[in-house]
C-alpha cells in the first residue's frame, strides 16, 4: 500500500463510565499530533470487557468527542477500511491471531491454577525473587498436559516473552530499556476463551496499521509486552510487520498531589460541560498539562495548537491539574467570542432546566442588550442564569446573606431617597447612577455604599452586572415597584 502520509494515531478508550479530563487530554494529544502530521485519527473502542463496559459509556464517549470539536477519520460512524472499530465485533479476529500464536510457539497454555500461581508468588516474594509468573507451564510435554486435561484443569494463553531485554525511545521520556525479569510472561485469553487487553491492543494497533502511541503514562509498563507482540505478529504475518513509536504523557496531579483519578469529581467531563466551559477553553488548558505553545501564551486557539503541537515539546514531569487556572482560560476564551457566539453559547442556560423563570417571561431584546455585560465577567457560561434572573423573574431571588449585607442601619433611608430620585430621573444608566449617588451623598454614604441596597432590592444579591445598565434594561416601573417592596420589608423589619 503507498500512502504518502503515514501518520496514523488512535484513540481507543473503554466505554466504562464517563469521560473524564485524562481521557479527554490522550484524545486531545492524539488529535493534534495527527492534525499537525495530515494523518489519521482512528477512534476505536475497546469494549471487551462485558462486565464493564456499557452502551450508555460508549454514547457518552461519542458525544464528548463530537462536543469537543475532535474529529476522528476513522471509526464509529465514519467507517474506514479497518473496522470495525468496536472490538467487540473483533472476536474472530482475535481468537484466530491466538490460535496462531499458539501454533507458531509464542504463546502456550498455562494451566497453573490461581492458587498455585499466589503459592508461588509468595514463595518466590520469601525469597526474594521476582514475584512475576515463573514460566512453569512454558514446555509442557503432551502426557504433562493430557494430564491437566484430565484433571479438569482449564487453561489460560500465555504469552512467551523472548529471553532479551527490550529496548525503545519514547518520544516523550527518550530510551528505556526493560530486563526480560521485569517482563515475565502474560496472559493474552482467559479461560473462557474471553481475549484480554494485553492482546487486542497490540493486535488492533497491528491491523490498523499504527504508527503512534500516545497514552497516558500508567500504561508504561505494558509497553516492553506489547513491543513483543507486536513482533511475534511480524513473525506470524499480523498487520504489516511494523512496530509503532510510543510517547507517554506524563500523569496528571490533583489535589493534595495525588494522581486525579477518574472517580475525582473534579475529573469529570460533564462537570466541564454543566459549568458550561467552552470545548475551546477546556481544551486549551487541557493541552498545557505536558505541553506548551510558548512560555509566554497560555491562552491560543485549537488551529494554533495544531500547527504548534510537536510530541517532542511534551514534557515527561508530572501536570498539575489547577482548577482556576482552567477557569481563567476558559473566561478568556468567552471574552473572544464574537458577541453573537456568545450570545448563543448561552442560551441552554436560559431555558429549562437551568433557568429558574417561567419560559414565556424570558425577554430575548432585555438579555442581548446585558449581554455584552456579562461577557466581560462570566467565568463559565452557566454564571449566566444568576446574572440576568432578576430581568425574567416577577420577583428577584431572596438571598438573605446578601439582605443581611446591604441592609445596615440607613439603607431604608438611602433607598427611600433613591426611590425618589430614581422617580424623576431620565431613565439611562449615566442619569440613574446620578440619582443613587446624589441619594448617598445626602446620607454621607459613597457609591459604592448606597447603591447596594438599591442593588440587592432590584436582582436579590449583591453581586451582578453593572447594576445602572441593568435598571435600565429592567425599566423604570418594575425597579420602582421592587424598591417598594423592599421598603415594606425594612419598615416592618424595623418595626
Ligand atoms: N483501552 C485502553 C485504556 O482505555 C487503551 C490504552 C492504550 O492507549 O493503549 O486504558
Ligand atoms: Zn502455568
């Protein structure tokens, strides 16, 4: 086959619960580095392990990625001249590439039974020998296996690690070298005849035809098995003959610096997508855990990320993951929306189930005039719904820490005052802000002062968007009638 681009990467995770910020960095790396190269993005999933992995996963990995804006060029859905891309539906294949390596001696059966491989183990942990299986059923005789046979003894496949050290360079971490006594030999079926991971993966990666391996750093150690195989399969004539490069990315730290796990809240996708991130913003700081545009721009675009992004420039130490540092990247991103951009990432936050108004009351004229406002200041898109209730809602939320706040002794003064002031005044934010601040000099207050318990009256907090452009968007009326009500309250408060 002549194919003038050979790069060909895959993601290929297992449909187990949902997406989480690790699996979406190894898709973001993957996706990058065959954007750079014009290769190829295979998305397979690995879904052989019934027990764990569910359709409703396999759904929610499709989803993230189509969110996410990562294409994959083949894969589900797409289809390609490798599939299918759902191991599940590899079976065959499977069983036939273990029949073959059984024949061809590189893989045997191990009929050692759980008990005997811990005896073992422990025996071998006493004396200070390495703990790994012990080769024991590596040159059964025929009468030696009838035997097991006839003790009803069922068998695992084994694979037949060669007696040499293996040597790569990692394109991240540089050349490694493994003994052959940290590499012990390894299952590849299981007894039920049920293929494992340390098999298919390689033996996909063989098929599809792979010339990159970017993952995560915990599957290190499974890389010295897999080169292995993947040269029992030449042998055998599985793929074609190749063995791929391998990078691995350096783990990702949470908090206390432990590794983020996939079962840390803090680690889950939808988490990211509730909050309303930016798939841009999330991206963007998912790239910077073990790679970096420059040291001066953390803040840059996928299409910048892509003509940048080389595997050599990943860096082997260990990511921090840094919630406010990811939320800074995201507001930056919002910021640099186009304001109609914006305008529309907000909408699933202004109806059910978010927004806490009646559908009818939401007036799109009032919410595009505030929304350049609020660009300026969201963190994550679902601050939106608090920003703007007070315009949707009969009356604004009660938040009675914020009540508490801007109803010292004097506000029913100040804020009778204003009422007045606010009566008379032309109603645009330059002139409203005029009367509050005529209405706290009377009353010696600043500002700053008098205009929170006007703020707190009108939209129930006392943070939120600017609040004199907000009045005039709210009108005259409805400010007026909320500043009554909350006369009422303090008189009978005072009282
Ligand atoms: N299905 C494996 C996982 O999700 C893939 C690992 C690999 O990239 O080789 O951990
Ligand atoms: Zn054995």
């Amino acid at each position: 086959m002549t194919n003038a681009n050979p790069v060909r990467v895959r993601f290929c995770p297992s449909p187990t619960g949902n997406p989480h910020v690790g699996l979406v960095r190894t898709a973001l790396f993957n996706w990058a580095f065959a954007r750079h190269h014009g290769g190829t993005l295979v998305f397979r999933i690995e879904d052989t392990d019934a027990s764990r992995d569910s359709e409703e996963s396999y759904e929610a990995l499709l989803d993230a990625m189509r969110w996410l804006g990562l294409d994959w060029d083949e894969g589900p859905e797409v289809g390609g001249p490798h599939g299918p891309y759902r191991q599940s539906q590899r079976m065959d294949i499977y069983a036939e590439v273990a029949d073959k390596l059984l024949a061809a001696g590189h893989a045997y059966r191990c009929y050692c039974t759980q008990a005997e491989l811990e005896e073992r183990r422990e025996q071998a942990r006493k004396e200070g020998r390495p703990s790994g299986y012990d080769g024991r059923c590596r040159d059964l005789g025929p009468e030696r296996i009838a035997e097991f046979v006839a003790e009803g003894r069922s068998s695992i496949v084994r694979f037949r690690m060669p007696e040499e050290s293996i040597t790569f360079t990692d394109l991240v971490r540089g050349e490694l070298t493994f003994s052959p006594r940290d590499v012990p030999d390894f299952g590849i079926v299981r007894a039920n005849g049920a293929p494992l991971y340390t098999l298919v993966n390689p033996v996909d990666d063989a098929l599809m035809e792979i010339t990159h391996v970017l993952r995560g750093e915990d599957l290190l150690s499974s890389t010295p098995r897999q080169i292995a195989l993947y040269e029992a399969l030449a042998k055998i004539g599985v793929g074609n003959g190749g063995v791929p490069r391998f990078g691995h990315l350096p783990y990702v730290m949470g908090e206390g610096n432990k590794k983020l796990s996939k079962r840390d809240p803090q680690s889950s996708l939808n988490l990211y997508r509730e909050r309303g991130f930016l798939p841009e913003g999330l991206l963007n700081y998912l790239s910077l855990l073990g790679w970096s545009l420059s040291e001066d721009r953390d803040i840059f675009s996928l299409d910048e990320m892509v003509r940048a992004f080389e595997i050599s420039a990943v860096n082997a130490n260990p990511a921090r993951f840094d919630l406010k540092k990811c939320e800074a990247i995201n507001a930056t991103h919002l910021r640099e929306l186009p304001l109609d951009a914006f305008r529309e990432a907000c909408a699933p936050w202004l109806r059910e189930p978010f927004a806490p108004w009646a559908p009818e009351a939401f007036d799109q004229v009032a919410f595009d005039e505030l929304a350049p406002l609020a660009q300026t200041r969201l963190t994550v898109l679902s601050d939106i719904t608090a920003n703007v209730d007070f315009l949707f809602l009969d009356e604004p939320v009660r938040d009675e820490a914020s009540w508490k706040k801007a109803m010292k002794p004097g506000a029913r003064e100040v804020l009778a005052s204003a009422r007045e002031r606010l009566l008379a005044a032309d109603w645009k934010a330059e002139a409203l802000k005029e009367a509050v601040l005529a209405a706290g000099e009377e009353h010696g207050l600043k500002l700053g002062k008098a205009q929170a318990p006007v703020r707190v009256a009108v939209t129930g907090r006392t943070v939120g968007l600017p609040l004199f452009e907000s009045l005039e968007v709210l009108g005259r009326d409805r400010t007026l009638a909320r500043i009554d009500v909350t006369l009422e309250r303090l008189a009978q408060e005072a009282d």
